[in-house]
C-alpha cells in the first residue's frame, strides 16, 4: 500500500517537473505530513515555483520575461539600420523612411554608441561562433525624452559581410515628458535622476538581486559590506536597485522573506515560529507584524484556514 501511495506521489513530482519545464509557474504538489525525501523534494519544487513564478511576472524584471512583442532591428556592418520592426519605427517616434538606412549613431546618445561599437567589434579569438551580447542602449527619440533599453545582440555572417541583429525590451522612461528638440544639454539635464548608465552597474546589481534571493534565511548584510563584495559603489547600488527593480533593497529583502514564508505556512507542517527564525526574523512578533502587514492577516489565519 506504501509503495503505491509512494508512486503517486512520485508521479505528482514528475508531472510538477513537466509543469516547470513548460513555464507554468501556478502549479503546485500537494504535500501532506510526511516528512521523508519525496515531501522535502516537494516543498523545494513548490518553493522554486513560487520564487520563478514572482521574478519572471515582475513587472521590471529587466524584459527578459517576455518577448513576445520586442523592438527588432538589422544592422550592418557600417553600423548603418537596414531592417526595424514597427515596434523600433514607433519607439524612434520617427518616419520610416527616416530610419533605414541611417547610421544608429543618428538616434543613440554618444555614450551608447560608443559603448556597442567596443563590444560588437571586441576581440573575438574564434569567430566561427556567433556573437551572442547583452546590451544597454540609450535611444533618442524624435522630440522625446531619452529611453533606455535592454536587448541582445546577435552577429550574423555571410559571406565576408556581417550584420547585428538587436531585439530587445524598454527598461523604463526616466523622463514623463519632454518638449523640444534634445541638445546634449538637455540630454544631460534628463540624465541627473538615473545612475543606471552603464551595462556593467546593471549587471552587479542584478548580481546583488541574485545574492539577495539565494540568502533569505538570513539577515541583510549592511549595504556597505554588500558593495564591497560586489565593487559597486554604495550610492549606485541603492540608488540602481531602486531605479531598476522599483523597490529598495531592505523592502525588497523583506518581501521576498515574507513570501517565502506564506509558502512555507500554507505547504509545510513547520511551527509558524520555525519558519520565522529560518529566514532570518529575530523575533517571533517582529515576523508576525510585518507579516500582518503585508497580507492583512497574521500567520496563524492562513495556517488555520489549511489546517
């Protein structure tokens, strides 16, 4: 009897798997109980939906949750757009005819610009593999405000010619309106509220996103021990992380713990005062406070209501 009950349970850890592999995200193993290996491996698998289900609907989970609707652009190897999608042609908020066949460089900041040129054209020790990047690029827009964009960017090979093929997502507008023609003046002005300028930032602080989530159960190293590990200045982690992910990084720690810990509530046997000391609260009504706070109820209304 133990052996088939364990084979259905075996099985709904298969099916969750599948459920995984194909992106979704919402479904979950019913767990009981138990506490042996196959309840373990089932709370580790409810867990991870859980965690991919909230990073890749994150509304600014840096676009590489969907694209499904991406600016696409062809670029040759003079740099010059031969090929955009009308996603790109809006974005520009100029004619068609006024983008292709025109330099990139009419419609990037300088900085951009120069920036993929050197990483585009880096020093490749064997070029028989295509060139697969990731790029921050600045676009200017016809009598907008600068938009700063994620994509990757990939080398194409024909013959002795090659081209750069970009698609990617909007990061974020930092300006809501701007009237005018843009000097680099006024470029400079808009630029004052952002410290996300450059491509290598944007990865440490995804980095410092990461760390944050692999170290739940335990408690937030203080900033400046967090921008030494990861050579980024502390000014520009705080402030980058609350430009890119629209939280601070002491809230967004707390968040994530938090919600962690409703899983655990609503999946596991484990006291509401085990969980709470395992990710890291150091004291029981300190957790249940915040917790209160942020679902409305207190942890033992959602243990009683799967109890």
């Amino acid at each position: 009897m133990d052996d088939s009950v364990n084979l259905q349970r075996l099985e709904e850890l298969r099916k969750m798997i599948l459920k995984l592999a194909c992106g979704d995200f919402s479904y979950r193993v019913e767990l009981n109980n138990k506490q042996d290996d196959i309840a373990s491996f089932g709370l580790m698998l409810n867990l991870l939906a859980e965690e991919l289900g909230s990073f890749l609907t994150h509304p600014n989970a840096f676009g590489e949750k969907d694209l499904q609707k991406p600016y696409a652009l062809l670029i040759d190897n003079e740099f010059n757009i031969i090929g955009a999608n009308w996603i790109f042609i809006n974005l520009l908020k100029y004619s068609k005819d006024k983008v292709i066949n025109q330099p990139i460089q009419n419609f990037i900041h300088s900085n951009s610009y120069k920036n993929f040129k050197k990483q585009v054209r880096g020093d490749q020790k064997d070029t028989q593999y295509a060139l697969v990047i990731k790029l921050i690029l600045i676009f200017l827009p016809f009598n907008s405000a600068p938009i700063d964009c994620w994509g990757y960017c990939y080398k194409l090979t024909s013959f002795k010619k090659s081209y750069y093929f970009i698609r990617g997502l909007c990061i974020l507008n930092h300006i809501n309106s701007f009237e005018g023609p843009i000097s680099s003046q006024s470029f400079h002005t808009q630029r004052v509220n952002t410290v996300l300028q450059f491509q290598a930032d944007i990865q440490k602080i995804r980095a410092v996103h990461q760390f944050i989530l692999e170290h739940l159960h335990e408690p937030l190293p203080p900033i400046s021990t967090i921008s030494r590990l990861f050579h980024i200045n502390e000014y520009k982690l705080k402030k980058g992380f609350k430009e890119l992910y629209q939280i601070t990084i002491f809230k967004f720690h707390l968040e994530k713990r938090l919600d962690q810990a409703m899983v655990m509530i609503k999946n596991t046997p484990t006291s509401l005062k085990v969980i709470s000391y395992s990710l890291g609260f150091k004291s029981f009504p300190h957790f249940s406070r915040v917790f209160k706070i942020k679902f409305g109820s207190p942890p033992s209304h959602f243990r009683k209501n799967n109890s």
